[in-house]
C-alpha cells in the first residue's frame, strides 16, 4: 500500500524535511509507503487532502520563536473535513547560502517570511543594508543563486547539499532552540491513517467562533476546561474576516477528545460557540537534531 503526502515544496524546505521523517517513521511502525507531493504554499498543500489528491498533508502550525503559522491555521478553519493526525516537533537551523564571494557583496536575501523573522537579529547585525524579499518557502530562490551572484537565501543545511549550493553562514537564527512543531493532516476518517493512531492521544486541537462579543463570553468558555481540570496548552486569536474586531479562537488542549471529561466539555462548548471545531485528537513524536 502505498500513499501520498502532500508539503509545502519546492524540495529542501522544513516541511518536506518533516515529511521524510514521517515517510520513514510509518513505513516502520505500519509498513505503509508513501510518495512526496510538493505544493507551492501551506494553503495548496492542505486543499490537495480535502479534493482528495493527496492522502495526507505535512503542514508547519506554529515556531517557538515567531509562533503560530497563520496560512495553515486560517486554511484548517476554512476547510471541512480535515482532521490533525499527529503532531511532529522539528528543530530548524537556518543557513545563508549564497554563491556570492563574501557576505560583504550579497545585496539581496529570499526566504520564507518565518525564516526571515527567525534570522533578523543576525540580518541585523551582519546584512543590515540587504534587501529582504519574502518568498513562498525557503527553498523558491535557491535555483536562481548562481546566476545571480549578489543574491542569498535563508534555508536548510540540506537544502544547500540537494541544490549543490554553498553556505556562507550556519546556524544563523536567533534562538538556538529554535524549533516548529507540525501536523500531518487527513481526511476524516481516513483509513489508511488510522492504522498510526495511539488507543490514547495526548493533545486535542479545536477551533470555534462566538455568537457575539460581549464581556465574558470568552471566560465562560475557559472556565469550561478549568471546571474538569483539563490543561490548555495553547489559545490565540485570528481574525474571522468578517468585520475588524471579530475574532475565532483556536485552543489546544492536553487531553483526548475520547475522554469523557473531554466529551462533556465539548457538550457544554457547544452552548457559547457560534461555531466549533474538532480539529484532531493526536500524539505528538520529536524529531532528533536536524539541519
């Protein structure tokens, strides 16, 4: 059996990384083959699942230095039946690769606009005068590097070596702890996935709208989790694109959706929410060091 996995491409960047990871982790654990599908943004990636092109998407969600990935999140929210698999924690360690002589004569430097924020201090410091230009991933400007010799991008150690690039600078951004947690997402119900659930996950993930914005409205939904001793580990904010200062939330929480503690709060969520989404019950694997 054999299933395709859709990332943010082109090949090299972060999430085709974690992508390969995961390609190997289930073929030991299932013995499920998978192909790589490259897609020229997140958006792509998780639409290719929900037309059912794809089996599965490997999605960046949120950075430990810039925080949440907000295509994916405002993608999840716009799309139907899709449903977080699992989750993988990747530790990123960025490079300047550039085919300039020196750092000194690089004018230009592409990379995707989280990369970009990771590295500032040492673009900062190093770079101040360059001119930085957002790119759809890390990887897009790394074909254009050796015609263009005052040009650099900000990628992986892998990348350089896919692309036979060299790098000036390694380790570049600004927190050496700095990682990016993904979600392989579904379709719901997928079967082929199934056989890679845990009988218990550790994290749920949902997302809701609200009535109305009045005074309590949010707290009354918190209160919901406090009342069953269910931790957050995460809750932000995103717009809902309908008028400024209406927002949706998106909560993560340590516990599994399946538990009745869980079940009962979904119940009561249901009473506030305009609008509630479930959007997975999954564990979460670490990569080891990778770069």
């Amino acid at each position: 059996m054999t299933i395709s996995i859709a990332h943010l491409g082109p090949p090299g960047t972060y999430a085709e990384q974690a992508a390969v990871f995961y390609v190997n982790w289930l073929a030991e654990n299932t013995g499920i083959a998978a192909t790589l599908c490259p897609y020229p943004s997140i958006a792509q990636s998780l639409q290719a699942v929900a037309a059912g092109h794809t089996q599965l998407a490997v999605v960046p969600v949120e950075n430990s230095i810039e925080g949440s990935v907000t295509m994916t999140m405002d993608t999840l929210w716009q799309l139907e039946n899709l449903q977080i698999q699992l989750a993988l924690v990747m530790p990123i360690a960025h490079a300047l690769i550039s085919c300039a002589t020196g750092v000194d004569n690089i004018k230009t430097v592409y990379s995707h606009p989280q990369a970009l924020a990771q590295c500032q201090g040492w673009l900062e410091q190093f770079l101040p005068n360059v001119q930085l230009i957002p790119a759809n991933s890390t990887t897009e400007a790394l074909q254009r590097l050796e015609q263009e010799l005052t040009t650099a991008a900000i990628a992986s150690t892998r990348a350089a070596q896919l692309y036979n690039l060299p790098i000036l600078a390694s380790n570049i951004n600004d927190y050496p702890e700095n990682c990016t947690r993904f979600w392989v997402v579904s379709k719901v119900g997928a079967e082929a996935i199934k056989q890679t659930s845990s009988v218990h996950a550790t994290h749920t993930s949902l997302a809701f709208s609200l009535p109305a914005n009045v005074p309590g409205a949010l707290v009354k939904l918190l209160q919901v989790f406090a009342q069953r001793e269910i931790n957050l580990s995460r809750i932000e904010s995103r717009p809902t694109k309908r008028s400024l200062g209406e927002y949706l939330f998106f909560i993560d929480i340590e516990a599994d959706a399946r538990e009745a503690r869980v079940q009962s709060a979904l119940a009561e969520l249901n009473i506030y929410t305009e609008v509630l989404k479930i959007l997975g019950a999954y564990n979460v694997l670490s990569i080891g060091a990778m770069q």
